[in-house]
C-alpha cells in the first residue's frame, strides 16, 4: 500500500470563490473560474487574419496526422451508402467488437466516446464529487483537467521538473480522498514518456480503490522499447482504464472516436454516464476500417520519425532546446512563444504556444510533411522571409 503522506507538490487546486464577471447568475465556484480549452486556430481564421489564401496556410498546432486520413477509412465512408436520417448505434456495437478483436478483450470491456477527452471526462464523472481528490502531473492535458474542475474536485499537481510524470511523486500523492489517478503516456504537450517497466512497477503499488486513467492517445509513436503491454496490465489491475484515440496516428480528428479499455465493473459504469449517440455512424464506419489499416499506422509513424528528426535538428540550429518526443509532435523553447507564433502566423503557420500550461516561452510544433517543416524552418530562421 501506498504511504498516506503529503507529497512535494507544484500546487494544489481547489475550486476558487469565483464570481462569473457581468452577470447576475449565481455560478458554481468551481464552474465560474473554468478556463475554456484553447484549440489550436482553424485555417480560415488565419486566412483571414493574414490575408493568404486558405492554401497557403499550414496548421501545425493540433497534432494532425499529416498524410491524411486511413486510406481504408476513405473507401469504407464512399461505399457505406450511410442513412443520414438515422440515428447511430448508440452502443457503438461494430466498433466495439472490432475494438475488442483488435486488442484481445471481451467486448464488454470496450468504451467508446466522441474522441478521448469525452473518455477522459466519463472517467472522471463516475468517480469524482466535490470533497474527493485527483492527482496528476504538472503539463497535464488540459482537457482532463478542465474535466475534473468541472466536477468541483480538487486537484493534487505533482511537479514535473524534468517534464517528465513523477511516479513517484504520484505514489506520494494519494490521500484518503484520492479516487482517480491521471497518467498521459505520452504527455501532452511534453511529448516525453515514461519507462514502461517503471509504470508497470507504479500501477502495482496503487491501492484498489483508486482509478489509474492512463491516457494513451500517442502511444503508436512510441518505439517498442518504451512501449508497455498496457492491455495486459487491464487484465492485472480492475483499478485501471487505458484510453486511445482515431484522432492522431489514424487521421481520424474530423470524426471523434476513441475508447477506453477497462475491466467490466468500471467500464459499466462508465457507460451509464455517457451520453447516448455519442458517435456517429459515419464515425463507426471509419474508425472500424482504420483499425485494419495498419499498414497506415506504419506509414505514418516512419514519416512522423524522419519529419521530427528534421524538425528538431532545424530548430537545435536556431538555439532552440526542444524536448526529446515520442509523439507527432514536439515542445521547442523559443524564447517568447507567443511573439513566436504571431510572427509564423503572419506567413500563413499555425503553431500552438503553450502559455496556458505555465510555458510561455515554449511553442508546441506537429509535425508536418517535410516540404511544411521545411517552410517553417525558413521562416523561423529568417525573421522576414517573403510571402506567399
């Protein structure tokens, strides 16, 4: 069992004695000091914003995949003859089956939602209440913590130095009111990973009442030597749920599927709190042929490879430290990550500065086709370069 004593920690976040600002309505505390999840910007705005064509600018901020979609995916969306006047599935019972196949799990191990985050938010809503207590680390995905404070739970943030997730400073963290541990492997938006035999180590030593949420949204860019056999630390743990997403490697972010695996107890209830139709039958289509579409999978991490390579060895050569990623993206210290991402915009890039995770002079950079990097690099280096 894990010790029951304070931990070393960046802060802890309780909800706040906030009033929403010019308005009569008497908010939730916890409700009323949210700050709403900044997407990376759309095209069209930047478009606008710049004055180039909506083909000339490159977004870079939201982790895309950059080949596109899963070629299966295309096919199988042109052939569905798909009844829009129909509602879906709503217990999404193809994709699960093929979700289950795919990983070796009974069916009824299997949760789907509208990407990851609505996941990471069911997680949340079937264990946390005001009065009981998360612990994540510092970098967390905003997402998952914008969920949690919705909940008006407090939040236990563990320092991550190195940027890297502090297990052992999550070990330390768990109080009595802990329900709900939050782990992103890769992080976001770090990109860093923790060594799986470490994680393995971590999840045994975590008492049965308390929830791992492991979040694995990048896990196909991990190498095999840093990637863990989370499926089968579900079969070991009733305590833990792994969620993935058809967002990132399968280039399905315009469709919003993910899941989340976990044994049947905590998946049923997270069923009961989803919300119904989540998914749309467009959706399941496509993310049930992506999954057999492996061969894409490997395309796409060979080309995230050799393009973060390029990216990084630029960015090293303007005096930017950028963290080591397993991921399709990576974190570069620019010196001023907002003037940064306003000088690229003017030339029609989109990056993402990262300010609201306490990292101002830091950008995050997807990684893009090499002809993208390449113009990102040149603009970049050169300060002015011409447009267009």
């Amino acid at each position: 069992m894990i010790a029951k004593r304070h931990p070393v920690l960046v802060t802890c976040i309780r909800p706040a004695d906030h009033r929403a600002m010019n308005s009569s309505i008497p908010y939730p505390a916890h409700v009323a000091a949210l700050k709403p999840y900044v997407p990376g910007l759309p095209i069209s705005a930047v478009a606008a914003r710049s004055g180039l064509a909506a083909d000339r600018i490159v977004k870079l901020a939201s982790n895309e995949n950059p080949l596109g979609a899963s070629p299966r995916a295309l096919a199988a969306l042109s052939s569905a003859g798909i009844d829009l006047s129909r509602y879906p599935d709503s217990d999404c019972a193809a994709l699960s089956d093929a979700i289950a196949r795919f990983h070796d799990v009974p069916r009824e191990w299997i949760v789907v939602g509208a990407g990851s985050e609505s996941v990471l938010g069911n997680v949340a809503a079937c264990l946390l209440e005001p009065g009981r207590s998360t612990s994540y680390a510092q970098y967390s995905f905003q997402a998952y913590v914008n969920a949690v404070q919705k909940l008006g739970a407090h939040s236990t943030v563990v320092a991550s130095p190195d940027f890297t997730v502090d297990l052992e400073g999550l070990a330390r963290s768990i109080l009595p009111s802990t329900s709900l541990v939050y782990i992103a492997n890769p992080g976001n938006p770090t990109g860093t990973a923790v060594d799986p035999e470490a994680l393995r180590s971590f999840l045994g030593r975590v008492p049965p009442h308390v929830v791992v949420l492991l979040d694995e949204a990048y896990v196909e860019f991990l190498p095999p030597d840093r990637r863990g056999d989370s499926v089968a630390w579900v079969r070991e743990h009733a305590n833990l749920v792994v969620t993935r997403t058809f967002s990132k490697a399968y280039g399905l972010a315009g469709l919003r599927v993910g899941y989340g695996i976990a044994q049947p107890g905590l998946a049923d209830v997270m069923r009961r709190v989803r919300s119904p139709f989540t998914i749309s039958e467009p959706a399941q289509v496509a993310a049930i042929a992506a999954l057999e579409d492996q061969d894409f999978i490997v395309r796409t991490v060979a080309a995230t490879r050799q393009g973060r390579a390029a990216l990084v060895e630029g960015l090293a050569s303007m005096g930017c430290r950028c963290l080591e990623s397993h991921t399709n993206f990576v974190l570069a210290d620019v010196k001023g990550g907002a003037d940064f991402a306003r000088r690229l915009e003017q030339h029609g890039l989109i990056v993402r500065p990262v300010a609201s995770y306490g990292l101002a002079d830091w950008v995050r950079i997807s990684i893009g086709t090499q002809p993208e990097i390449d113009r990102l690099l040149e603009v970049a280096g050169a300060g002015q370069p011409a447009r267009g």
